[in-house]
C-alpha cells in the first residue's frame, strides 16, 4: 500500500490530466488524497494479516474518497481481503483468488466490461495474466510482474476506445483519444506490486 500510494502520488498530475480531458478533473488528486489516508491508517493500527490489511485500505478509501474512485478502489481491495485466509502470508495461488474476486466487486458495482473503456481493462488482464502466471509455476514475483505488464497494456489500449460507462461515456466519440484515468491508476498500483514483489 506505501508503494502505492507513492506511485499515486508520484503520477497524481498525470492522472488530473487524464480526468481532466474526460471526466471531473480530480482523479489524481482524489486518488493522493485517499491512499495517503490508506498509508496513515495503516501505520496508526498496523494489521496482522494480509487481508485485513486489503479490508481496511478499502474501508478507508471508501471514506475518504469522493466520486467513483473511492467506491471503486474500496470494494476492490475489501473483496480481495475477504477472498484472502486470515494468515500474515498468503500464497501466489490465493492472492490471484484475491484479484478476481476485487474484479467482480468492480464489475459488479460499475456494471462495466472490458472494451468500456473503464478500469476493467487494465485490472481483467492484470488479473488473467496473474493467474495464468502461477499455473505456469511463476511465483510471486514473476506473476506481479506479468501482471503489471498487462495492467500497463490494457490502460494504453483505452485510447482509441469510445467510452460506454461513467462520465467519459457522456462524451460519446470525443472520448476516443484519450487513454482512461481508472486504467492508468490501475497499472500505477499492479506496477506497484510487483516493484515490492
């Protein structure tokens, strides 16, 4: 989570400009805004499992962030502590359980699919090539990084989409163009895992 939010943070601007183009503008800030409050929760009652510390990240985000992204992010990061055991580690195999349950809570509460030009399109692929990286064997390290590979693929393939769900689908063809601020944010994070993996 303090690789994350240091990667928010470090990107927050690019993410405004993202909005900015097709949403409110405040993704960026928005986003800083909740995983520095993530950070300070954390560190104020540190958690003693994997999960909890995925439950109160998402419980936190959802409180402090306003728009989509709060809701979004939070029922994310509760649903994959929830499919989590309550253990200080958990295995390759369980955390790539984790990252598909986190998907159908946003899929779920958004409605979107991939080709909406939403988060969906980093995070799905992010997830499969996690998963399909532990069958191969990967570990770890090796499936983060798959991961964080097709999170980052998936966010630049936004651009030429036309927008179907939230407020970029508003634009209609005039989203065309612009590369999703939810999927950019989305790879910052799945980046983030595997540079602490």
């Amino acid at each position: 989570m303090r690789a994350a939010a240091g990667a928010i943070a470090a990107d927050a601007d690019l993410l405004t400009r993202l909005d900015a183009a097709i949403g409110d503008g405040d993704h960026g800030v928005n986003l800083n805004r909740g995983f520095t409050a993530v950070v300070a929760a954390l560190e104020k009652t540190p958690p003693d499992t994997v999960a909890d510390v995925l439950i109160k990240a998402g419980t936190t985000l959802m409180s402090r962030v306003g728009g989509a992204s709060g809701p979004i992010y939070g029922s994310a990061l509760r649903a994959a502590g929830k499919a989590l055991p309550p253990t200080a580690e958990v295995q390759p195999a369980d955390l790539a359980a984790a990252l598909h349950a986190g998907l159908e809570a946003v899929r779920k509460l958004g409605g979107a699919a991939p080709g909406d030009k939403t988060m969906v399109d980093a995070y799905g692929p992010a997830a499969d090539a996690f998963e399909q990286a532990v069958a191969g064997g990967a570990g770890l390290t090796g499936a983060a990084a798959a991961a964080a590979r097709a999170a980052a693929a998936g966010a630049g393939a936004t651009t030429p989409m036309q927008a179907r769900k939230g407020r970029a689908s508003y634009l209609g063809e005039r989203s065309i163009g612009h590369q999703d601020p939810g999927a950019t944010s989305t790879a910052l994070i799945f980046q983030a895992l595997a540079d602490v993996s």
